[in-house]
C-alpha cells in the first residue's frame, strides 16, 4: 500500500524557516516525480512546487520561487520542502503528493496524497 | 499562473447529470492534454477521478467521464449520488512549466 506521510509543520513567525518531510512508502520512490500542493484554510488547491526522478528537474510556483527548496533522498524515500522567509498568506496544509499516469514531471495526475501537515505563519 | 476559472458551486438531483467546466487559456488546458480532475471531501486529502482529459483510473466510477473543448475541459458527472457531495477541482499542465488548479466547485445533491 502507498504511504505518503509528511511532518515538520507548526507555528511559525513571518520571516521564519520550517522544513517539511514527506516519508514514502510502498512504491519505488525514485520512479516517481514528487511534489508539494498546499490548501489555504478554506480555500483550493496550490500547485507549490515538483522535483523529477532524479532531482535534476525542479519547478516552483511564482509565488514561493526564492524563497522555498524542494528536494528529495532516494535512499531514504524521502521529499523535502525548506521554507524561508515565511509569510501569512503561505499559511496552508501542505500536502505531499506522487504522480502517476506521467509522461513527464508535471504531465500527469497526482494518484496518492499525504494527510497534509498544517503550517501556520502568525506573529 | 492564474488559476483556471470553475463556477463556484453546481446542484443536482439524485440521478441526474452535471457538469463542471473548467477554463483555461491556449497556454494551459487549451494547449495540453494534462487536464485532471479531483474530488475532495471537508479535511481529507484529494483523490484524482480523471487523468489526461478523459481517463479514469481503475476503480472510479464510470458515473464520471471527462472531455475538453478549446480552453475550457469539463467533468460530467451522471446518475448523481449522495456521496458525489464534495469539492471538485481541475488542473492542467501549463506552458511555462508549472501545474495550475482551478478555483474549485462545490458539487450539492439537492
């Protein structure tokens, strides 16, 4: 069975750093291209941010370009985001997401979901 | 990356078939096959009801078909059910290398 867990979120000051981890299981992690996606409360869906097979491709949305690193451990089964200067309006459940039906990193449809991990930047 | 435009909410009655469109530009659903579509229930994660505009992954129901037309793709959703009551949302590939979503529609069975 696949498992997407991720961890790391919290409470955060603007202009802090939080790192999240997303902990795969059940598939051959370095297959898949990965990615993040958040959800605003009460809002939709973000694209935030894709890394290929190997990490050698890496795409962010205009709105967290500079400012968030995703990346990814093979051997651990692990994907990564490093936030930094967090701001409120990147208050949001994250969630870690596979894709699959893929021609290409981002030419597919996401098939299996984290639970999400609630970040909530507030003074 | 603006998001692609999706009626806030669309109602039925049990049985009955909707529609959901989702709007795009030349540069994302217009241009691409990579349309996909979501459902989501209140605090759960998303689960993928259609991949490349008109496929369904294996164990959704056949109720849900997809096509697209243009800029604009659209979810059917037919014999309407109770448990169909979510969240659904679209995205697509787009041309400056980066997946946009739609705003989301509320599916209400009436």
């Amino acid at each position: 069975e696949v498992q997407l867990v991720e961890s790391g979120g919290g409470l955060v000051k603007p202009g802090g750093s939080l790192r999240l981890s997303c902990a795969a299981s059940g598939f051959t992690f370095s297959r898949h291209s990965m990615h993040w996606v958040r959800q605003a409360p009460e809002k939709g869906l973000e694209w935030v941010s894709s890394i290929s097979t190997s990490g050698a491709y890496i795409y962010y949305a205009d709105s967290v370009k500079g400012r968030f690193t995703i990346s990814r451990d093979n051997d651990k089964s692990a994907l990564y985001l490093q936030m930094n200067s967090l701001r409120a309006e990147d208050t949001a459940v994250y969630y870690c997401a596979r894709l699959e039906y893929a021609a290409f990193e981002l030419g597919g449809a996401f098939d299996n979901w984290g639970q999400g991990s609630l970040v909530t930047v507030s003074s | 990356q603006s998001a692609l435009t999706q009626p806030a909410s669309v109602s039925g009655s049990p049985g009955q078939s909707i529609t959901i469109s989702c709007t795009g530009t030349s540069s994302d659903v217009g241009g691409y096959k990579y349309v996909s579509w979501y459902k989501q229930y209140p605090g759960k994660a998303p689960k993928v009801m259609i991949y490349e505009v008109t496929n369904r992954p294996s164990g959704v129901s056949d109720r849900f078909s997809g096509s697209k037309s243009g800029n604009t793709a659209s979810l059917t959703i037919s014999g309407l059910q109770a448990e169909d009551e979510a969240h659904y949302y679209c995205s697509s590939y787009s041309s400056a290398s980066t997946l946009v979503f739609g705003g989301g529609t509320k599916v209400t069975v009436l």
